[in-house]
C-alpha cells in the first residue's frame, strides 16, 4: 500500500485558473481513487482472516456498512469489487487470486475508480470458462487501456465486441431468457372523440418502429418544386403510424373477424354526403366532417352507410363498390405511386381516390381513379384549391391553386 500526501486546496480558488482548477480537480480525483483501492485492500485482508474472528461480525459487507455508514447494497458492492481485483486469502489460508489484477493494479494507482472497474469486471464475467488464460487477460488489458480515458458506455461498447470475438456463438440460452417480448400499448378514448395512445415497447419493437418512424416519417413535398411540409416530428411519426395501420388493413393477407377483413362502417346522411357540409359517424361512435368521411369512402376497407331525410338507410356500400385487387394493379402500373406533383411515396404507401366522388355518382373505374398518399389525399378533399383530373391521355394531372399559378396550368408526377 503506497502512503500519499494529503492534497491541500488553495485557501482563495476564486483566484485560480482553469488550468489550474482542472488540475486541481483531476490530481484530488486520483487521490480520491487511490484511498479508495486501499481501502479495498484492508476490506480484502478482513475477508481472508474472518470477519467473525476480527469484530465479531457475521460478514465483511455488513460491518463495513456499520463502519462506513453506508447502505448494504453499497457495502456489498465495494466489498465484492475489491475481491475481484485484489489478490487475497481464503479462509484456509490458501491463495485467492484476483479475477482482474490488472484493473486492480491501475485502480491502486489512481486511474481507475468504480465506474471503470464494474463494466470491466461484468465483461470478464461473460468470458467463457474454456477461453485461454491470455486471451482473458488480453482483453483486460484492452478494456484497462481503453478506461483511462473512456466511460461506462464506452467500456460496455468495446467490451461486448471483445464477447462477440471471444466467444461468437454465446452462451447457450436458459429457459428463463426465452421469455415472450414485454409489449405494452394502451389506446383510449378521450370525452372530445380523440385517442390518447401509449406504452412501453421492448428493445426490438421500439427499433422497429422507431425505423418505421424514420422511414415513413419522411417531410414529403407540397409541390413539384421540392418545398416540404412544415409538419412537426411528432405530427410526421403521426402520420407515420396511420400508414402503416391503414397499410395493414388493406393488405390481402390481413388477417379477418368473423370471417371478414377489418372494416369501419362511416355512417353519413346523403344531403350532408353530397354538399360537403356537416358530419358524419364512424363506427357509430366517432364524429367526423363530412369532406373527411368523403375522403374516406374512398378506401377499400371503408363501407359507407348512406341515411335519407328520415335516418332510414338507403345504401350500405359493399365491397364491389371498392377498388378490386385488379383496379389496385393497374392503378399501380399506370401511376407507380402518388400521383401528386413531386411526391415519391411507392403504391403500397397510397390511397385510391374518385376524382368524382361516389357521392356524386362517380364511378369505381380506371377513368375516375388515381392513387394519392395519405397527406395528398387529404389535400385534395380539402380546402387547399387543387383539382385532379384524367388528362387526354388517361394520366392524372392536377391543376393548382390560382395563388399558386394564376393560369393554373396543369401539373403531373414526373418522378
């Protein structure tokens, strides 16, 4: 045990420097450290000789938690800590070799504190039984290097790469780490109509949507031009999360209830339905505006209930009234994604929408149909001023806002 030199502060630090208060900070630091490794030692030489033959004490951890006033997870921790990095003696008097002298040996020197030491000692931990006495001791000195200038996540980092390089195949899995994914999502109803929704995703879910998030997330543009949507990273992830929803549902390997693939039955009077005015009801419950339910008696997964003056049904929309898979097909080949000028979004992100809609007797055919992502669809059922329209050619074109372009002339997807 080395004997240091206690490390007076200047009597007035408002004089100093930084480099003379950095200084001050790091040398004091590194004899903080080096009590601490010899404070290890003498914890060492208690457990070899008996705690219970010295002070009467039934463990070293505990009387050291009396001693030091401090709790006995700590005590515990600093004790088993400086076993594993000091050689001692077992009770029998036979040697007790450290399971990291040379992490101890730094740590005696004031480069090493707790920080360093536990994600070096719970990587050697993870080094099979059957690796070699100098590869184990190869990556001590790697991550022992590496902990006189790095941190905990740092050391774990390099540390796992050491694992994967010492032992690629790991250990072989227990039963208790077959365990289902803990996935929770909460999704409830507010008084206003709106769903709060949260949870708790595990590590592989969260990456998964958080790619999905990245991906589907992207700023997509208002016009041919380039310019973005202002929209803000939770308003993207938003519309992110209702892609990849709508996508679901109307894949064809979605699964069915009852026989039948997911639906939302919009319920709407058929003034409100062709005026644009009003609201309607989805799933009986939800109120929503009637341009919105306009735009989504579009989808294919989407049945329209039409009321007349007195509620009384006049049309349950059936599923011949949507696009056929056939329709989707052609629809893909002819527009290969959105058709709105300057988007990129692919065929499986888009909507099919009725450039005349069906409300005003227009058709489910190639000659009234167009794909539109999720945001363009919305633009084009809103009130942004662009119209959509098949050109002499068969292809969509779109002629914008005259505040855009006052001779409004047409405009395509050249992408």
């Amino acid at each position: 045990m080395s004997s240091q030199r206690i490390l007076e502060p200047p009597r007035e630090l408002w004089r100093a420097g930084a480099r003379e208060l950095a200084h001050g900070v790091v040398e004091r630091l590194s004899v903080a450290r080096q009590a601490l490794a010899e404070v290890g030692q003498f914890l060492v030489e208690i457990e070899g000789r008996g705690p219970m033959e010295l002070f009467g004490h039934g463990s070293t951890a505990g009387w050291f938690a009396e001693t030091a006033r401090i709790s006995p997870k700590e005590a515990s921790a600093t004790v088993a800590r400086a076993v594993a990095v000091n050689e001692g003696r077992n009770l029998d008097g036979t040697p007790a070799p450290a399971v990291a002298p040379i992490a101890g040996a730094a740590a005696a020197e004031g480069d090493l504190g707790h920080q360093q030491l536990d994600p070096i000692l719970a990587v050697l931990k993870k080094i099979p039984d059957e690796v070699s006495e100098e590869d184990r001791s190869g990556a001590e000195q790697i991550l022992v290097n590496l902990a006189r200038s790095a941190g905990p996540q740092e050391i774990g980092k390099i540390g796992a790469e050491l694992l994967a390089h010492l032992d690629p195949d790991g250990n072989e899995p227990k039963d208790e780490d077959l365990k289902s994914p803990s996935r929770e999502v909460y999704l409830r109803k507010r008084d206003d109509g709106w769903w709060r929704l949260n949870g708790l995703l595990d590590p592989e879910f969260g990456a998964r949507a958080n790619a999905l998030f990245e991906t589907w997330g992207q700023r997509r543009p208002v016009d041919e031009g380039g310019n973005r949507n202002p929209r803000t990273p939770g308003e993207r992830r938003g519309d992110a999360l209702f892609d990849a929803i709508h996508y679901a549902m109307t894949n064809d390997k979605a699964p069915t209830l009852s026989g039948d693939r997911t639906t939302i039955v919009v319920t709407i009077p058929l003034e409100t339905l062709t005026s644009g005015l009003g609201s309607a009801c989805v799933d009986e419950v939800t109120q929503i505006t009637a341009r919105h339910a306009r735009m989504l008696a579009c989808d294919a997964k989407l049945i329209p209930a039409v009321l007349g003056s007195e509620s009384e049904p006049l049309d349950i929309g059936r599923a011949a009234r949507t696009v056929t898979p056939a329709q989707r097909r052609a629809l893909n080949l002819r527009d290969h994604g959105c058709a709105f000028p300057g988007c990129h979004r692919k065929p499986k992100h888009c909507e099919a929408h009725h450039i005349l809609p069906w409300g005003h007797l227009g058709d489910t055919d190639l000659g009234n149909l167009c794909l539109l992502c999720r945001y363009h669809h919305m633009v084009i059922h809103g009130q942004s001023g662009w119209q959509v329209r098949l050109a002499a050619d068969g292809r969509p074109e779109f002629i914008p806002p005259q505040y855009l372009d006052p001779l409004q002339q047409p405009r395509r997807n050249h992408h």
